[in-house]
C-alpha cells in the first residue's frame, strides 16, 4: 500500500519548486498508475489558493480540459470527492497542471539539472554549511536542512527541520526563503536563528540584525534586530517580544532557557548530551524554566533545575529520571 504522507509531499515539492531527477521519475510513475483519490481530495483544497496565485492569467476553461484528459490518462474512473463540488473540476485541474508544468519546466528550462543536499547533524554536533549564495548556515544538534546545490530561479528556497542560525548574503531580487512544518521565514539578507524541532511544544524566531518576515498559516508578522517569535505548538498561541540575550548561544557551547516549558528543557538536554530524560509517572511537570549556563556539564545544568524548580533527579548510565518528592 502506498505512504499517503510520501505521496502527499512529494507533490508539494513539485508545486514548491523543491524537486529533484529522482522525484521527477517518481512522480511520473505516480501519475501513471492510478494515484489514490483521496490524496487529491486532501490536497486540492490546501493549495487551491496558492494554485490560483500562481496562475491568474491561465484560462480556467483550458484547466477543465485539461483535467479531463489528464484524468482520463491516469485511469482515474471515480469521481473526485470533495468537499467544495464547485471547485471539483478547476481544484484538480490547477493542482495536475502545475505538477505537469513543473515536470516540463525541470524537463526543458536550458537543460537545467536542480540537485540537491541534505545535511542531517547527530547528538551534541553542530555544523557549519556554506550555500552557494554565499550564505552561512549553522545547523544545531538533531537537525536537518535539505537545500539546493545552486539556486534557480527568484527565490532561494530551503527546507529545514531542527534549529539553525542563519548568515544570509543580500540579494533584493532572490528572496530567501526557509520552510518549516509551522512557518516559513522570508528575509533578503541578515542575520537571525530559527527554532522549529517537531517534538518541541514551543518554536522561535530571533532576530540578530536586519529585518525577516514570518509566514503563519493564518497571519503574517514582520521582525526586527532584536525581537524574537515564540509560536506555542499546543496552544496554538504566538507572541513577539524583545530578545534580552544573544542570538543562538547554542553556537558556543550555552544554553539558554527563559520561562521555557520543562518538558522541551529535556528534549534541548537530551540533543545536547545524548541522554533519555524520563519523567516519574503520576506526577505532573508544568514547570516553567529559566537560567544561563555557560558550557556546563549535564549534571550542572541539572543541579540548578533542581535547584530553581525543585525538581529532583537520578542518573543512571544515560538515563535521567526526573521526579518530585
């Protein structure tokens, strides 16, 4: 049976121009077996509008033909269900003409090969990845960014999962643009760091110098030097603030947590020392952290927790159990 979840981004990196030869031939033989309904149905309606943005000047009645030849060829005999009837035809339509397009453009635009990197860092590790925009980036532990090896097109376009501090090279008509699973950060040059680890409950944006815009699902809010973006997963809340300390200490060997919710404290714990940190069970940790620590060991680190919080605990081997009395 086929991964919905593969299928569903494989198509976006087509619809994002974030695609490589391989996922060119994928897609193709996709395409031409009988791609499942219900991926459409989910897709369509999550980039009808982006679709529509991108293509204001197309007739809509050469979509609907179109789509029903394109339809025909897949061996798509069932009927689309969605859950808007009236956008059923121009929906999928918009969605398969803009994979379609973007195969022939990766086919035919000058011959042009886009190939890409993935780098992926490991527990404790931090690394340094120069891009070929001249552009700095500073990947944190437990993270991965997927980037093209040259830039094509009017905008610089990256993927990132973890944390990473950025060095962004001017350049007022490539905008360069960092896609999280919760936001996308678009700047045309400066400095910032960017937070957006899938297992935290709270993701960031700080600004060190220069100005970035924030794209959220449902607003749009613009920084500045100093001023940092926490976005509470959960809750489902944001909120801007000024930033008191420096940007990504993390490079440095630092931690820093400031009111931060103690269950993502343990998971900065555990990529920076590769440990488990385990909780006691019946007992409930809400606690809110704060406190500097400059290069200290985990037991340090864990001390002053206790020491602020009162929350005691107990290593064994690489395992941390934390517990109240």
């Amino acid at each position: 049976m086929r991964n919905n979840r593969k299928e569903s981004s494989l198509l976006h990196r087509y619809v994002d121009d974030l695609y490589t030869v391989e996922d060119v031939n994928q897609l193709q033989d996709m395409l031409k077996e009988n791609l499942k309904d219900q991926v459409l149905d989910e897709l369509s309606e999550e980039i009808w509008e982006e679709a529509m943005l991108h293509n204001t000047d197309v007739d809509k009645e050469r979509y609907k033909e179109e789509a029903r030849i394109l339809l025909k060829k897949i061996g798509g005999k069932k009927k689309l269900k969605i859950r808007k009837i009236w956008l059923t035809v121009t929906t999928i339509a918009a969605v398969l003409c803009l994979i379609w397009g973007s195969i022939e453009y990766f086919q035919l635009i000058n011959g042009t090969r886009i190939d890409f990197q993935e780098v992926e860092t490991s527990y404790g590790e931090c690394r340094e990845i120069c891009l070929s925009d001249g552009t700095i980036l500073v990947l944190n532990a437990c993270s991965r960014v997927r980037y093209p090896i040259s830039f094509v097109g009017k905008e610089r376009k990256i993927e990132l999962e973890g944390e990473g501090y950025f060095k962004v090279e001017h350049n007022e008509d490539n905008p360069f643009i960092i896609k999280t699973s919760y936001f996308d950060v678009k700047v045309l040059g400066t400095c910032f760091n960017v937070k957006s680890y899938s297992s935290d409950e709270i993701v960031s944006v700080n600004v060190e110098s220069g100005k970035v815009q924030v794209e959220l699902p449902e607003a749009m809010m613009r920084l500045k030097s100093n001023e940092q973006l926490l976005i509470n997963k959960e809750l489902g809340t944001y909120s801007k603030k000024n930033e008191k300390h420096e940007v990504a200490e993390w490079r440095v060997g630092n931690l820093c947590f400031d009111a931060t919710p103690l269950h993502d404290v343990a998971k900065e714990l555990e990529r920076r020392y590769n440990c488990r940190i385990i909780f006691a069970d019946g007992q409930k940790f809400d606690n809110l952290i704060s406190g500097e620590h400059d290069n200290k060991s985990l037991e340090d680190v864990l001390q002053s927790i206790e020491y602020t919080s009162g929350i005691r605990y107990k290593i064994s081997g690489n395992q941390v159990l934390l517990y109240k009395i």
